[in-house]
C-alpha cells in the first residue's frame, strides 16, 4: 500500500557489475526491495521514484545497463494527470460542482396530491422562497409546513423532509363527500379505500364479500345488480348494507440529528400593549422578526369608565441555530410528527383499534414509520351503467 502512495520504478539491471551497484545502493542508503535475477548478469528490482533519480551517479565504472520496465503508485498518476490538463480542470469542476450542489435543494418530491396540481405546491413553495437551487441550511421545515398548509384550503397537512438534497413534500388532501345516488337509481356499493373485511350486511343487494377478504378501492361488495343469467329480464335495485373493515393508514418522517431550531438569542426589549375589551389601543414596538414573551403581567383598571387592560413582558429574541438532537429526541420527534400524519387520514368516525411505531436510523438522521389500524364503514354507493353492462 505504501509503496502505491509513494510510487516506485521497476528496473533492469544489467551487466557484469550488477552486485557492485547493488552494493553501493545499499552503502547510500536507497532501498531496495523486490529483488530477482532473471538471468546471467541480469537483475530487476524496485526502487522509489525520488531513489531512482539518484541511480545514474551510482553507476559510473560499475558497467552496468539499467532500464525501466514500469512506474506507479500516486505519484506517478498525478503527473500523468498533470500533463493532461483538460481532463485535471474538468475533474476540478466536477469535484466544486458536487460540494456546491451537496450544500443546496437539487430536486423537490411532492407526493400526495389528487386534486391540488403539483406545480400549484411547487408555486406556492417558490412563493415561499423554497425552490430548487436553494441552501439547505436556515430551512425551517415545520414552520414551512405550516405556511404551505395555509397557502390553499384544499391542503389539509403538509409534512417536509429534507433527504440530502432531496426535499420531499407530502401532502395531505381535505376530504369532499360524494354526491348521494337518488334511492329510485339502481347502484352497487363499492369500497372507497384498500382494507380487510370485518363484517359484511346487505340490507338490499347481493353481497360479494366475507369477513377476512382484502378489499381494494373500487371493488364491488354489494351488487346491485341481481340479474339471472338464465333470465332475459333485467333486475337490477338500489343497493344498500354496512361493510366494515380493517383499514391500514402509514405515514413517516425523518428528523435530522442536526437541525435548525429557533434558540434564545440572548437579547431582550420591555413589552408593553394596552386593551380596551377586545380592541387593541397600543402595543409597544417589537424589534425581532421571531420572538416570545416572558413574564407576562396583565392587569385591568377596574375604576375606569372603559374595561382597560395593560400588559407588561419581557420580548426576547428567537433565532435559527443549529441543535444536535439525541437519539431519544429524534425518535420522538420523527413518532409526532408521523403520527399526525397519519391521525389526519384517519376519518373522525373510524374506531382505531392499534398503533404501531417502527423505527429506522440512518447516518445522522431517525425515520419513523407510524401505522395506525382503524375498524370502520367503507361502503360508497356508485350508480350502476345504463344497459347493465359493468
């Protein structure tokens, strides 16, 4: 290994003298290793580049011939590279180019969406000044959740993970009840989502299901559709029964071992904001973009003529600063924030019947996977065609 850091030349040595320029290698103190005669008067050995260059004032009355069979190791490959220096600038460029682009976002991910447009998201982060090419450092993920979900109605939860230079964006969607089929409109009742039958009751129609059978979205359960097939007649009714199931909603998140979190700054300001009921008559100015109020005092004058309120505190400073987080603390972060994934899918009238929480540890980052299995209703009704055909 040593001998490919250092590089070394292979050379030849012959002649009647090869023992004696052996001996005055030696006598120089010029290592020589690998030593092997190949014939009469011939011998190949190694030697270190910076050795061999001392070689030729070795050799005067020694009678000797000495030729290089090979060179290598680093140095020798750097100077090769050296004499090439088209490719050395283009290796230069791409060596800056890669610890330019590790510092920033390079691609954005948005998963989830149906009804919102991918590149409505991806407007609404540019407009938040996150797009690609941006620095990955002073990237507040939380807060730009929070900012995205408030940027559209229709976005019920926003998480971000930032994976390298990867920024994942998941979005949750609000949910919109389908339009009732009329009672008197033939229909099937189909499964809305993917889940594991519990129990299935047909109040009219034909049951298609059993307890035990996995179901996906759009599958028929109760057909409501009863025509013979020995019979030329159509019947065709209105279908209608409870199907239960077992329903599997998974979320994740990743939570970085270091990340920027809002950290005292150590500067602070008095507070003060005067009330009249419920409208605001002063509040003294606050010099921080982010900031908390300590020791907060309100008190109220109760022989005013107006019901006045004062308020008095401490405004300290709030700035983004690197944390490293503990392996406790980024477990539990990464099972909050993936929980709340998950709970938002969930439908207010589901019954969770059990939570599961897996975790994953990866170079200076915690993914956690939260499945939660909930027992409810999964039956939609869907208008059957006209003409009985499926």
């Amino acid at each position: 290994m040593w001998q490919s850091v250092e590089g070394y030349v292979i050379i030849q040595i012959e002649g009647a003298g090869v023992e004696r320029l052996l001996n005055r290698l030696q006598a120089a103190g010029i290592p020589v290793r690998d030593v092997a005669r190949s014939g009469r008067g011939v011998c190949r050995c190694r030697l270190r580049p910076r050795d061999f260059r001392r070689l030729h004032a070795l050799c005067g009355g020694c009678r000797c011939r000495v030729r290089i069979l090979r060179r290598g190791g680093l140095p020798i490959r750097m100077a090769r590279l050296m004499r090439r220096r088209a490719l050395l600038c283009g290796l230069l460029l791409a060596a800056a180019a890669i610890a330019f682009f590790s510092t920033r976002i390079c691609i954005i991910r948005v998963v989830g969406c149906e009804r919102v447009a991918e590149r409505t998201v991806l407007r609404s982060l540019a407009s938040l000044g996150v797009s690609a090419g941006r620095p990955r450092s002073g990237l507040s993920l939380p807060a730009l959740a929070e900012r995205l979900m408030a940027s559209d109605e229709r976005i019920a939860w926003a998480g971000l993970s930032l994976d390298g230079v990867v920024l994942t964006v998941e979005i949750v969607e609000t949910r919109t009840a389908p339009a009732p089929v009329d009672p008197e409109t033939p229909c099937d009742v189909v499964a809305v989502k993917d889940g594991v039958i519990v129990s299935a009751t047909a109040i009219a129609g034909n049951p298609l299901v059993r307890a035990g059978d996995e179901v996906r979205a759009g599958d028929v359960l109760i057909a409501g559709d009863l025509t013979r097939e020995d019979s030329q007649t159509p019947l065709r009714v209105h279908a209608f029964g409870q199907v239960r199931a077992r329903v599997y909603y998974f979320a994740e998140a990743a939570v970085q071992e270091r990340e920027q979190t809002l950290q005292p700054s150590g500067r602070s300001v008095p507070y003060r904001a005067a009330y009249i009921g419920g409208w605001k008559l002063f509040e003294s100015a606050v010099p921080y973009e982010e900031y908390r109020l300590l020791d907060v005092q309100a008190g109220a004058f109760s022989g005013a003529a107006l019901p006045l309120r004062v308020v008095e505190g401490v405004c300290e400073e709030l700035v983004l600063s690197p944390r490293t987080l503990t392996q406790a603390e980024r477990r539990e972060q990464a099972a909050y924030e993936a929980e709340q994934g998950a709970f938002l899918r969930v439908p207010a009238d589901a019954e969770i019947v059990e939570k599961t929480v897996t975790y994953t540890e990866e170079e200076g980052c915690t993914i956690a996977v939260v499945c939660v299995v909930t027992e409810e209703s999964i039956g939609m009704e869907r208008e059957l065609p006209h003409g009985g055909d499926e």
